[in-house]
C-alpha cells in the first residue's frame, strides 16, 4: 500500500516539477510575433508588386495565414505555390490567372535623357530603388529594384522600361542537360557539345 | 619516408602526357593584341586603372584588385590600351565579359621590377602586400587569391604546407614541364611560403608518372639541403584534388564544407609557387604562364611559355594547327575541361592546357542510357558521394535532396562519368544543379533585402505621416491658441467699458489725482505770493484751470457714486 503511495506521490511531484519547468519555459523562450506569417512572407518572392492584390508580399502572406489562397502571386510563380502548398499543407493548385503570368525577371531602366524629374516613379517604388530630387534626372539602383512594374505606370513621360537583365559570366547558368533520348549521334549542338566536354 | 594514405575511389584514365614533353617549353609568339579580363581568379573582377589611349610598360598594374578576395592585373607586354570592354573571355558560358585590351608595341620595355630580395627581413604583411600586388592568383586552375591564402591571421595555425605537383589530369604536363626545367624557382618559391607561414612540415605530393620532375627536384632539394619532403603517389586520377592530396599525403579528411586551413594545412600549386618567386625575386609581376598545347590536331604539341592575355588562336597558328582535323577544342584537361567554340578568348591566369583534339581522340559522347544503378560510379567517386543519387536528384531537380547528400562537395572531377556504362553526362546534371541552387541563394538573399527595404520604406511612410499629424496638431493648437488670446483681449476692452466697480475706481482715483494737483497749485500760488516772486499770474491761471478739472472729477465721480447707490 505504502509503496503505491510513494509511487503516485513521486509521479506527482514530478509531473509537479515538470509542468513548472515548462511553464517556465513557455514564458522566457516565448516566440515573437506570428511564425507561420513569418514563414509565408520568407517564401513570397518580395517583389512588393501587389499583383496578388495587396499591398506588399507581407500583407498576402497575412492573408494567407487567415485562409485566403496560395495562388496569386505571379512573380512567385508555380514554385513559390508549391512551396506554399508544402509549408501549409494544401493542395497545389495553378496560378490564378487574374492575377497575372509568371514572366522572366526584369529590371527598370529610366532613358534618363528623357526624365523630367516629376519624382513619382520614387513615391511609386515599393523597395527605394529610385534616386533623384525634383527637377533632377532620376536613375534606378539596378541591384536593389525588384522588377515590380509599380513605376512604369506613374510616369508621365513614359521613360521607364522593363528590361530583362542581361546575362553575364556571373549569372549565367549551366544548361540542364539536353533530355537524353532526343540525342542522336550527329546532333552537334551545344548542349551535345557540352556534355561531351566533360568526357 | 613519409608513410603514404589512400583516398577513395579514382580512376586510370589513358595519360596521353607524352605527346606533349618531346620538347623543352617554348616561348609563345607576341601577339598583336593581348586581351586581359578583368575576372581571372575567383572573387571580385579588378578596377581598371589605365584608360583608352594610356601606353603601358610591361609589368605596369593596369587593374587593381577590388575588395578584400580579389586579384591583380599587370600589363603583360608594353604597348597601349586601345579598347576597355566586353570580349569573349574562356568561361563555360561562352559569354562576354569586360577586358583590357593593348595593342602591343613589340618593345617588351619592362617598367622599373622592385624586387624585395632581404624579404626575410620584412615585415611579413608587406610580403603579403608585394604578393598581393604581382596578381597572384592559384595556377593550379580554381585561380584564388594566393595573397589570402598566405594571409590566414592567428585564427588559423599552420603546421603542414602541402606543394601540389601531382598534375593527375591526362593530357596536361604544364607542371610537369615546369619542375623538370626551373625546380630552383619552385623551392624558391616555396621557401617565401614557408616563411609566411612557418609550417612545421612541408610536403610535395607528385604522381610518379613524372621520373623527371621527381628526379630534378629531388636533386634541387638536396642541392639546399632544405627541409622538405618530396613524396610520389601512385598514379590515380585524381590524386590532385586538395582534398584528396591532402588525404593521401597525412590522412586527414577535411569535412565537408571546411576548408583544409582549418585543420592547419594549406596547399599550394608548384606553378604558384614559382610565380611567387618570380614576383618577390625578380619583382616580376603574374604576367605569364605555362601551358600544355596537345591534341592530334596540332602540329607542335608542347609546352609553352605564354603571356596572359594571348588569344588562342595565336598558340593553335604558333602550334601549327590542322583546322581540317581539329573536332574539338578543350580548354583544360579531358576530365574537367570544358569545350569551346570560339578560339579568340584568352589565356588567363588559370588556363593551364588547350587540346586540340581529332575526332578519333575524343569522338562524340554515344547517346545517354538509363541508369542500371551498377553502382560504378560511387565506387570511383573521390569524394565518397552516391553519384547515381545526385544525378536522380538533379533530374528530378530536388535541390534540396541533392544539396542534403553534399552535392556541394562534388569536385566534378567527372570520375563518375568516365565509367559510367551509361554514359550519363552526370557531371553536366551535377553542374546545372550547383547552379540552380547557387542561383536560388541569390534570389533569396536578394528578396531578403528587398524585404528590409520594404520593411524600411514602410517604416519611413509611417514615420513621416506621424510626423505631419503632429505638425498638423500642433499648427492646429498654435491657431486655436492664437484665437483664444485674440478673444480675451476683445473681452478685456470690452470689459473696461461695461465693469461698473473698474470704472467706478477710475473715477475715484481720477477725482483724487486732479484734487492733490490743485492742492500742489495752491501751496506753490502760496509760497510765491509770500515770497514776492514774479508770474505769479501764471500760477494762478494754472490754480484755476486745476480748480476746474478737480471739480469735473469729483462731478463725475459723485454723478457715479449716484448712480450705483
Ligand atoms: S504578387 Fe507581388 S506583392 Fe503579392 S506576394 Fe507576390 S511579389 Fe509580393
Ligand atoms: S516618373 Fe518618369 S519623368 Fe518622373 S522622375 Fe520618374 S522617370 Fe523621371
Ligand atoms: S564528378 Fe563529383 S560525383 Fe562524380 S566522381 Fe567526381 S566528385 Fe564524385
Ligand atoms: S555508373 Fe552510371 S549507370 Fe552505373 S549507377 Fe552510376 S549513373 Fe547509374
């Protein structure tokens, strides 16, 4: 009998002992903010184009986390929804045309000769990427614009344009090698040419 | 003797060295033009410093190195610089990429060399510095920043230098050539290093397919009697690799993803370390290099001494090339060279071989079959990969699995590919996997800062609107304050006409100024009649005029008085 006792006692004292350790632990090691908003925003593409209807990559990802879809954001494309899809367990499903086409990446250019300096295509840039004052010539910082598309519009002069940006030996990247039974022996393509460069 | 490890797998590819050590190095031709990229080494692409028009003397820096892992670039021959910009430059892609380009003059005038032949006695940073300078960039073909290698700081101990001089790859004998004819400039060279780094243990691995080399530096180093150990390994491509060497030589694996100065060793090519001699003892500058010409198509197939910057068409003329033959032209080695289309681009600082090869030399690879899964390919693979796994993984692009099964610590040094029965081009997946992956990190760290510039910009919008709220408040309050004072004032003026008991008190105050003025009058009227002083007449106007007005107030005053009782 006494043995019984002790055993519940001791279990006692030590679901005692633990429950105060993790409720400890919930208070100091507690996670700010909303995670899985967190998790959501680091999938979006940050293109900031508001294409998917918001403001801004953080506002879908919000909205997504309230149950809205995964399938409006058109920079993101196919495997940004894929990686949703995984991340929230949900079915993939296309991209919402309403929305947009995925297109190749580009990147604004302003004919600055052509740039009169009303400074709207700064006020319309999600991400800062324009410089310039008023009456000045302005320019695109190419590294930090994120082809949103968001200061074409805004321009009253019409000098903005949508470039891919170019490929260069830092950039480029190697081919997927050409599907295998297309190969035919005279085929003396590029593909053809690289993997027997390696041979 | 120093007891000899293994490393894993490797292969026994057909040497095909020969053909190219008949002859003794030869000195390449000058080239009309010499075509300099800025990017030959790993890191960031040089500055220029010379503009279009400038002449320059041989050995003059004409880029300098932009950032902390960058590289050097001197001017290989005097001439002047007649185009600063895109060009074919030998990269897989085949794409342009900014250069230097100089007409050459044909005078090979050097510019003053500045030798530092006590380096002993330096500093050990100016070393580096004056190494930093010469633009040199590992030989051995990655072409990193020899400068930082040497340069490691008191977070990394050095105890063993490893001199790497087993040249695996077939066909290539540009080392090979280089310690049969200079091994003095290569423990020369070696010995700068080992002053920087002041290793415990120096070791040179060679491949004992090289009788002579192993016999001309092993007499060098008797001749100096200096302390290293010169250690041949059986021939097994490719025993060259840092890692492998490294393992064969002490044993130690470096893990994946550390580098080998974390476990105290580094390594450096012998080509480098001549080029280091070159630079600290005779204060010539990287501009030159060793390259093997080979191929059946070639007419010469040699060693060449060849300056940075020749185009290859140049050496294929000078090797007498049968254009007719010639089915493929390989920069680098058979195993991990790459094919190229376009014979203007040039020599760089890692270009160390260029085959022109017959069809019968190296045909057209026969069509990809499915994987059997024979496993031969992991049996080879010299860095303990599952081959066949990181093929599955790139084709069915899972980056992530691949990444997860150290895709990253593939050396492409094509083993694999070189047995497979299938003659699955594995290295090419391997390599369009690397550069997805590389290319998503990009794109990841590019939104991660797009985002804080988001973030930021936001921050910003919020501030400001704050800020004008506040400056609206506040102009609000000012105009409210204004109005308020405005309106007391008005009821103040017109209180003073309406207060009865205010008025009142004036009257009175009023009333007793005039009658105190009419007493001073009077007594000062007075005083002048009893003295007998003149214009008493005047005094005594004012006395009335005064009699009048206190009389008038004290009307005034009784008249209110009246009224309020
Ligand atoms: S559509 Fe544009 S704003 Fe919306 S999540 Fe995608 S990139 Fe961000
Ligand atoms: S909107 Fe157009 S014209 Fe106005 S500043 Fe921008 S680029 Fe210049
Ligand atoms: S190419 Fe990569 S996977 Fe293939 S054998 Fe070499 S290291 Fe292994
Ligand atoms: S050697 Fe080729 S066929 Fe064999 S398992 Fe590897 S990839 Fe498959």
């Amino acid at each position: 009998m006494t043995t019984i006792v002790t055993a519940v006692l001791i279990l006692l004292l030590l679901a005692l002992v633990f429950g105060l350790i993790l409720g400890f632990a919930a208070v100091r090691f507690r996670v700010e903010g909303d995670p899985i908003v967190e998790q959501i925003d680091a999938l979006l593409p940050q293109t900031q184009c508001g294409q998917c209807g918001y403001p801004g990559c953080r506002p879908y990802a919000e909205a997504i986390s309230n149950g809205d879809a995964i399938n409006k954001c058109p920079p993101g494309g196919q495997s940004t929804i894929e990686a949703l899809a995984d991340l929230l367990d949900r079915e993939v499903v296309p991209l919402d045309s309403e929305h947009g086409e995925e297109q190749p990446k580009t990147v604004a250019y302003i004919r600055e000769d052509e740039c009169i300096g009303c400074t709207k295509c700064i006020q319309a840039c999600p991400v800062d990427a324009i410089l310039g004052a008023a009456k000045q010539m302005h320019t695109v910082i190419v590294s930090e614009c994120t082809g949103c598309d968001l200061c074409v519009e805004p321009c009253p002069v019409d000098c903005i344009d949508m470039l891919p940006l170019p490929v260069t030996p830092t950039n480029w990247k190697w081919p997927a090698p050409v599907s295998d039974p297309n190969l035919i022996l005279t085929d003396r393509g590029r593909g053809h040419l690289l993997q027997g460069g390696s041979q | 003797m120093t007891r000899l490890y293994s490393f894993h797998g490797g292969v026994h590819p057909p040497e095909n060295k020969r053909q190219s050590l008949g002859a003794p190095i030869r000195q390449a031709p000058l080239p009309a033009r010499l075509i300099l990229p800025l990017q030959q080494h790993i890191g960031k692409p040089a500055t220029p410093l010379v503009a279009v028009g400038d002449t320059v003397l041989k050995g003059q820096k004409i880029a300098e190195p932009s950032g902390h892992v960058s590289a050097a670039i001197h001017a290989p021959s005097s001439g002047s610089i007649t185009y600063i910009g895109l060009q074919p430059v030998p990269h897989a892609s085949g794409l342009e990429s900014p250069c230097i380009v100089i007409e050459t003059d044909g005078q090979e005038q050097w510019i003053e060399r500045q030798p530092l032949t006590d380096y002993q006695q330096l500093d050990k940073q100016a070393l580096i510095r004056h190494i930093r300078n010469a633009g040199i960039a590992g030989l051995g073909g990655a072409g990193f920043p020899t400068d930082i290698k040497l340069n490691l700081g008191r977070d990394h101990i050095v105890n063993t230098l490893i001199i790497n001089a087993a040249e695996c790859e077939p066909y290539i004998t540009a080392d090979d050539a280089l310690m049969r004819e200079r091994p003095d400039e290569i423990l020369s060279g070696i010995e700068i290093i080992a002053h920087l780094l002041q290793p415990s243990h120096i070791l040179i691995g060679i491949e004992d397919n090289k009788p002579n080399a192993i016999k001309a530096l092993r007499d060098a180093i008797r001749a100096r009697k200096l302390p290293i150990d010169l250690v041949v390994v059986p021939t097994r491509y490719p025993s060259g690799g840092e890692k492998q060497l490294i393992q064969l030589l002490t044993g130690i694996e470096v893990a994946s993803g550390s580098i080998p100065a974390d476990v105290g060793i580094v390594c450096q090519n012998v080509g480098t370390a001549a080029a280091i001699y070159r630079a600290v003892i005779l204060g010539e500058p990287l501009i030159s290099r060793i390259v093997t010409l080979t191929g059946f198509a070639l007419g010469h197939r040699q060693n060449y001494e060849v300056l940075i910057g020749t185009p290859f068409s140049v050496l294929l003329e000078s090797a007498e090339v049968d254009r007719s033959r010639m089915f493929r032209l390989v920069m680098g080695g058979p195993m991990m060279g790459i094919s190229i289309e376009d014979d203007r681009i040039p020599v760089i600082k890692t270009t160390n071989c260029i085959i022109a090869a017959t069809r019968e030399e190296m045909p057209p690879s026969p069509p990809a079959q499915p994987c059997i899964r024979c496993g031969m390919c992991e049996q080879v693979c010299p860095a303990s990969l599952l081959p066949q796994q990181l093929f599955w993984f790139a084709k069915g692009r899972e980056f992530d699995k691949a990444r997860h099964h150290n895709l990253f610590d593939c050396i492409e040094c094509g083993a694999c590919a070189y047995v497979c029965p299938s003659n699955i081009p594995l290295v090419q997946h391997y390599r369009f996997a690397k550069s997805e992956i590389r290319n998503e990190e990009a794109e990841q760290l590019k939104a991660a800062q797009a985002r804080e510039r988001f973030e930021a910009r936001q921050a910003r919008l919020a501030r400001e609107e704050q800020e004008k709220e506040q400056r609206r408040k506040e102009r609000a309050e000012a105009a409210a304050r204004e109005q308020a004072r405005k309106k007391a004032e008005a009821e103040q003026a017109d209180a003073g006409e309406q207060d009865p008991e205010a008025e009142l008190k004036k009257l009175k105050t009023a009333a007793s100024i005039a009658r105190t003025k009419l007493k001073k009058a009077r007594d000062a009227l007075k005083n002048a009649q009893e003295k007998g002083l003149d214009g008493t007449d005047k005094l005594e106007a004012t006395v009335l005029q005064l009699e009048q007005s206190a009389q008038a107030a004290e009307q005034a005053w009784q008249n209110a008085t009246g009224v309020q009782h």
